[in-house]
C-alpha cells in the first residue's frame, strides 16, 4: 500500500479488514463455549478491531492482521475439536483486560444521531407543552392586567428588523429574546438568496438573449426556414425562473406588508389600553391624596377641640 495514503480510506484494505473481521466473528459464534464466554471472546475481536480502525502505521497494522490471521487458524483447530487450540483461546481470554471483554459503545452514523436528537428534543417540547400552562397567543393581546407580569402594561415596540430588507417584528420585552433574533436572522438569509438568485437571473437573461440572437443570425446562414427553426428559446427558461424569484418576493413582501398592518393594530389597542389605565393610576393617586388631606383636616379638627377642651376656663 502506497505510504501517502489512508488505510482505513482504501479500498484493498477495507475489503481485507472486512473480510477478516467477519471471519473471525464467524468462527467465535462456531466455537462450542459456555455463553458469557462466546460473548466476551466476540467483544474481545469488536474492541480490538474498533481500537485499530484509524490506525495509519503500516508496521501496526501488518503485525495487527498477522495476529488476526493466527487466531483465525487457531479458531479454526479449536472449532475443528483441537483442544490444544481451544485451551490456548481459553488462556487468551482469560489474560485480557475485562474492558476489552465489554460490549462496544454503538456509536451511530452523524446523520443518523443528528435526526435522532432533533426527534428527541421535539419530543421534549412536545412533553413540556402539555405539562406547562398554554401561553397566550400574540394575537390574543392586549392582555388583562392580571396576567402581565408587574401588573403594568408595556406597549410592545414595532420595528423593521433587517434594514432594507423589511421584516416586521413586533418586540415585547428587552432583551430581545434569542428565539427572535434566530427568527430575523434566518428570513433575513432567505430573502437575501431570492434576491440574489434574482439579480443572477436578470444578467443571465440578457446573454441568453444574446445566445438566442446568435442561433437565429446562424440559422438564416444555414437557410433554416421558420418551421425548421427550432420554437426552444435560452430566454424562456431563464426568463420563467425570473418570473417566479420576482412573484416570491412581491408575495413575501405583500405577506409582510400585511403582518405589519395586523402588529400595528396590536401597538395601537395596547396603546390606547396603557393611556386608559395610566390615567387610571393617576386618577387613584389623586382620589388617595384627596383622602389623605380629609383625613388630615379631620384628625386637626380632633386636635383642635380637644386642646380647647384642656384649656382653663
């Protein structure tokens, strides 16, 4: 094997391992043992061959296959009735490490782990919904003041988040939370690749033109009538996909357009809701001062009379 390449990346040498691998599995499972044994002399050759798997020292790996193939000869004897060879795997077993004697860990492709996490933590949400009160939907704002934190309304801020781009967020509280800024982050990435796949669409358009002038310029060279000439056009694809990138974003824009109108309704109800109530407040502080001053007077009257009372006569 050529020294400036990957073992366990070649083709030769996987097919070699594999088949060792396999045949060594094949005579375990064969050998007539008590069942912990077979498992433990089985896990023994899986740990082994998962310890060498990246290996790239090509002496390692000839003394690691020549010992492979020497166990393959003594399985071999042993499974044939040898009890030479059987007592000879007996003591082999017996030396080794107890870590060695373990079942693997199954260790999953990434792909595959990757949806099984994603699985387990929608299952995860999905478990802490039920068990946690349902939140009140933005829409069903403005909420009683039982039910705001503080007991004291804020109006929520409307603003347009990625600049130019124009996407309509409605801010209920600082900081901002990471859900949303998750959230204007990835509209933000797709509507900049509508819009550059349509600035891509529109220059690719013209040399399509350009292409479509050269095929008619070399068929009335060639003489080609109208019903030869091909009814293909490079213009017509590009010119369709154009089309359907200025649709996207006329409808996204339209979609926010009218989100928008809906968040400003909200801003404006909790507005009118947070004047009301603040007047409310101010309107109890000064029915508070206002009882506080009878309260006051009367108290003096009662200090007055009695000190009357106590003068001499």
């Amino acid at each position: 094997m050529p020294r400036h390449l990957v073992p366990h990346r070649s083709g030769v040498h996987r097919i070699a391992a594999i088949a060792l691998y396999r045949a060594l599995l094949s005579q375990c499972r064969a050998l007539a043992l008590e069942l912990p044994l077979a498992n433990e002399l089985q896990n023994v050759v899986r740990n082994r061959f998962k310890q060498a798997r990246h290996d790239v020292s090509i002496p390692r790996l000839r003394l690691s296959f020549e010992a492979g193939y020497e166990a393959i000869d003594h399985l071999d004897a042993a499974v044939a009735g040898n009890a030479t060879s059987k007592a000879y795997i007996l003591d082999l077993l017996q030396r080794a490490p107890s870590k060695a004697k373990q079942a693997p860990p199954i260790v999953l492709p990434f792909k595959l782990q990757k949806e099984i996490n994603a699985r387990k933590k929608r299952e995860d949400r999905e478990v802490r919904a039920k068990q946690d009160p349902p939140r009140p939907s933005l829409w069903d704002r403005p909420l009683p003041l039982d039910q705001l934190s503080g007991h004291r309304r804020r109006v929520p801020v409307l603003f347009n988040a990625a600049g130019s781009v124009g996407i309509p967020v409605l801010r209920l509280q600082k900081p901002q939370p990471t859900r949303l800024s998750g959230y204007i982050a990835d509209r933000s990435k797709r509507r900049q690749a509508w819009a550059n796949r349509r600035h891509r669409l529109f220059d690719e358009l013209h040399v399509a033109q350009r292409e479509d002038d050269w095929d008619g310029l070399v068929a009335r060279l060639l003489r080609v009538n109208d019903r030869q000439e091909s009814a293909w056009k490079w213009a017509t694809e590009v010119k369709t996909a154009l089309d359907f990138s200025t649709a996207q974003l006329a409808r996204e824009k339209a979609k926010d357009g009218e989100m928008a109108a809906r968040m400003q309704v909200l801003v404006n109800r909790e507005m009118e809701l947070a004047v009301k109530e603040k007047a409310e407040r101010e309107e109890a502080r000064r029915a508070k001062r206002r009882l506080l001053a009878v309260q006051r007077a009367q108290l003096k009257e009662k200090l007055d009379e009695s000190n009357d009372e106590a003068a001499p006569g």
